[in-house]
C-alpha cells in the first residue's frame, strides 16, 4: 500500500507513542469535548433532527476520522456547513432517507480517496470557499432566528432564505422575551469570556448558565426536554436503513452534495492544522478516513461528518499530539453522554440557538472578504457570486458557478500573460543574432502557456507576420506548456507560411511541446527544428551561401 494511503495512527504508533503524549492528548480530548458537546447538539437541531444525532455523528464518526484519516490533529464531527444541506435531505427523505445519504456519501468519498481526487480540491478558488462559507453562515443565522426569538409559529416555517425571512417577519409580535434575553444572554457571556478568559470553553459555560438561569426562574422558554423528550443514555444500536434502487437514486445527489462539502470542508480544516502544526497530512487518506466515518455515522444515526477547522484548531492549541487526541475526544463524549444525559433535557434551545449564531459570525471570515474586495475585482465578484447564489439559490449552485467563474477569470488572466513579440530586443544575446532588419528573415517570439486562451490572438498575429519574408524563425523557449489548440493554430500559420514558399524555423522547442507540436504533423517535413536561435541563424545562412552557389 503506497505511503500516502496509510492512516497517520500508523505512522505515530511506528514513531513511538509513550506515556507522556498519551497525557498531552488526553488533556487536548477532553478540551476539545467540552467545546463539541454543546456544538454538536445545537448543530443538529438546526438540521431539523433531535440533539442525540449530533453527538451521534461526534462520537462515532469523529472517533473514525481520527483513527482512519490522513491528518495527525483532525477533529471530525457535524459541522454547520451541512445544516443547510442536511435539513434539506431531511424535509425530502426523513430522517431514514437521511441516513443512507450520509453512507453513501462516505462511499463516494472512499472512491475519490482511492482514485487520488484529494489533492484536486485545492483547485477550488479561494473566493469560492469564502463566499460559501459566509453564505452558510447568514443562512444558519437565519435559521435560527425563529428559536432566538421564541416566536410562536403556526406551521413549520420555509427553507427558502427570502421566504423564510418574510414568513418571520410576520410574526415578530409573537416574540418571547424570555427566550430572547436567553439568547443575547448566551451570545454575550461567550464573547466576553473570549475576551477576557479566551483558554475557558465559553460556549459550554454560557450554555450552563443559561440553562440554569432558565431553571431556577421557570422561564416560559423551550428546552430540549419539551421538545425532544432529552437524551438517551448511550449509542444505538448500528442499523441499516431501508435500500431499494429508488430510494438510492433519490438520496444520490444529496449524497454527492454531502461528500463534495465534506471533502472541501475536511481537508481545508487539514490545510489549518498543517500550517498551525508545520506538518502535513495525507489529502487521499484524509477522504478515506472521512468515507469511513460517514459511513459508521449513518449505520449509528448520526448525521454527516467532516473536519471541523474550529475543534481542529482547539485540539493543536491544547497541545495534541497524534489523532489519539481526535479519538480521545470521542470517548470523552460518550461518558459525557452517559453520566450528563439527564441534565440536557433543561437546556433551553434558545441558548443552543445563541451558540449557532456565534459559529455563523465566526464562520464569516472578514478579514480575507476585505482583502479580496480591494486586491480584485475579478474575485470580488466570484466571492459575490457565491455567496448569493448559496443564500438564494443552492450551495451546489454556488459552489459551481462560482468555481466556473473562477476558471473563466484565470483562463483570461493566462491568456493576457502570452505574449508574441518580434526578437529586436533580444538580439545582444545571441552570438550570431539573427536581425529583424534582414528583409529575408523575420524573428519573433512566444513567451508564456501557449493554450486555448490564448490560441486565437496568437494566431491573428501569426499570421500577419509569417508570409512576410523567405525565413520565418519562431523562438519557442519560453513557451512551458502548448495545449492541442494552440498546436492547431501553429499549424495552420505553418501550413500558410509553406504555402507562401516561407521556411519556417522553430527554436528552444522543450520536448513535450515538440511532441505536441508533432502529433499535429508539425514534424522536420514541414518546419525545422534548431536547438536555439544561433543554431536557426547557421541553417539559414548555410542555406542562402548554397542558394548564392546555385546562382
């Protein structure tokens, strides 16, 4: 099995894994614990199903990405990315419908790992995975909205952002107070205790004091107790949801969307961990160790699972020092749900909505929006793009159009970067220069990717230039990549050229263009090749001395 496909458990336990890093993961765990307890459940109540499926997903498949996954420091677990995703799945399958989707989508994400796709995902432009993930955010906001105010809502309220938010507003005098300062309460303890005791796990501690505030004075608000019926104490039993061919092909692009998300978001949370770290992970593995972890999930009802940047960068912070940490975590979390279980029923879910409100806000990243509205307009209207068509459209959407437009933006950018120019300047260079001036012979030059984008004004100029003496010499050295296309138009200036009597002369030719060239007849019986421009000179002067002998 090639390197790059082995988990980094291996790796660690081939390093040598003593008692002192057992203590400084073990510390790392249970830090990361206290912050995913409150997250997980307040993530998948904002997807639509009940709190135990959150932890579901942080147990089981979190304890899975460490173990299997291609990243020393990962933390996997539901992330709120996929709120929107999952409650989607979940209002057009059910919750059983939603399971298979997550161990397909663990499926798919082994095959990408196995036919080496992690390391494509890099392609995915930058402004894209801001501009989603502050899309993501504005819609979990949004999605909470409705639990911040406690509003009384006849009827199950819209997926849709624009309908969703008319619909609210419609009901914004049946706002709860109670639940409302519960919420501001939460939001405002975990700021302040980021400001002042940013080591303290500030959500976990604003969830405490809000549920015990909401106790002690019989606040009129919602808990998970009232509406779910608490927690249960332990794991379910592993179960496989109900298959048949239509049901599979129903789930499959929900299952598509959750590995390309879960893809993106884990091994961009890999990407953090390796610059906080100085290590770098497995992108092939990681996918797999992921594939793996949504698959358990599915089979133990949890919902999706990815990397989770934020757990991730609080497990390197505490001091992790292998994926024991990750899988210590997960431990934790289980005997958290087993001793604590009683207690989460008094939560209030205005409290957990605070704490998604906070992630929402810590989701957008303003410092990198900012940089890209003044260093591009290009990328400003990709991030834009994004973010609008995630919000008001699909994140599939999103996510497409704005990669498209990103590939359109770079493709214009490379083919303004080719340059064809005439060698005058370059003269001094050469020990025996070939001169423009010579009306028998015309030099010019290609610099840069010569490619499809390029390919046409390239082209148009070439074929100015190439009927307008007896040489034609074309200095290819600086040409480091030729696509078939601009191949094609090459051969047409050459086939123009011969037409005209013109010999054409090819110079500084890097073999895999010359094979390129080649495959599309540009070969000696139609151009001469020259090592460089001092070789094309001596053909062409060997060539007017036997034409002046023949005379």
């Amino acid at each position: 099995m090639p390197t790059r496909l082995v988990p980094k458990t291996v790796s660690v336990l081939k390093e040598g894994y003593g008692l002192s890093r057992l203590k400084a993961d073990t510390i790392a765990g249970l830090t990361v614990a206290i912050v995913a307890l409150p997250l997980s459940m307040a993530i998948a109540i904002a997807c639509g199903v009940s709190p135990d499926r959150g932890l579901y997903a942080a147990i089981i498949g979190g304890f899975f990405v460490s173990l299997f996954g291609g990243s020393r420091h990962q933390i996997g677990g539901p992330a709120g990315a996929f709120i929107v995703l999952v409650a989607a799945s979940v209002e057009r399958h059910g919750v059983d419908g939603l399971m298979l989707a997550v161990i397909l989508s663990g499926l798919i994400m082994i095959a990408a790992g196995y036919l080496r796709l992690g390391a494509y995902i890099r392609f995915i432009p930058y402004p894209v995975t801001v501009g989603f993930t502050a899309g993501i955010a504005i819609i979990i906001f949004a999605s909470q909205l409705s639990a911040i105010l406690g509003l009384d809502l006849p009827e199950k309220e819209p997926g849709p952002f624009a309908d969703k938010i008319a619909y609210l507003a419609r009901f914004v005098g049946t706002t709860n107070v109670a639940a409302l300062a519960i919420a501001i309460g939460t939001i405002a303890l975990i700021i302040a205790l980021r400001k002042v005791r940013p080591g303290w796990p500030g959500m976990l501690i604003a969830v405490a004091v809000a549920t015990l505030a909401a106790t002690l004075l019989n606040l009129p608000v919602e808990t998970i107790g009232s509406q779910f019926g608490g927690l249960p104490r332990g794991l379910q039993a592993p179960a496989v949801p109900t298959l048949s061919l239509e049901k599979v092909i129903s789930v499959l692009p929900d299952a598509f969307a959750f590995a390309l998300l879960g893809s993106i978001e884990s091994l961009l949370s890999a990407v953090v961990a390796d610059g906080m770290t100085g290590r770098r992970h497995r992108s092939n593995m990681e996918l797999i160790g992921q594939g793996i972890a949504n698959i358990a999930s599915g089979l133990f009802g949890g919902i999706s699972v990815t990397g989770t940047i934020a757990r991730t960068a609080t497990n390197v912070r505490a001091g992790a020092t292998s994926p024991f940490s990750g899988m210590l975590h997960a431990l934790f979390l289980l005997v958290f749900m087993l001793v604590a279980a009683p207690l989460a029923r008094f939560i209030p879910l205005a409290a957990l909505s605070g704490v998604l409100a906070v992630v929402a806000w810590s989701m957008v990243e303003k410092p990198a929006i900012r940089a890209l509205f003044r260093s591009s307009r290009g990328d400003a209207v990709i991030l834009t793009v994004t973010l609008l068509l995630v919000v008001f459209r699909d994140l599939t959407e999103g996510i497409v159009a704005g990669f498209a437009l990103g590939a359109v933006l770079f493709i214009d950018r490379m083919g303004r970067n080719v340059a064809v120019s005439p060698y005058d300047d370059y003269n001094a260079k050469s020990e025996h220069p070939i001169v423009n001036t010579d009306p028998d012979t015309i030099v010019y030059r290609i610099s840069g990717a010569f490619f499809f984008g390029a390919a046409s004004t390239v082209g148009s100029v070439l074929d100015r230039i190439a009927d307008r003496a007896k040489n034609f010499v074309l200095d290819l050295s600086d040409v480091s990549y030729m696509d078939s296309s601009a191949a094609n138009v090459l051969e047409s200036t050459v086939r123009r050229a011969r037409a005209r009597n013109v010999r054409v002369f090819l110079t500084g030719v890097a073999p895999p263009v010359k094979a390129i060239l080649v495959a599309h007849h540009i070969d000696e019986d139609h151009v001469t090749y020259s090592a460089d421009l001092d070789a094309a000179a001596a053909l062409i002067a060997a060539g007017a001395d036997r034409a002046d002998e023949n005379h």
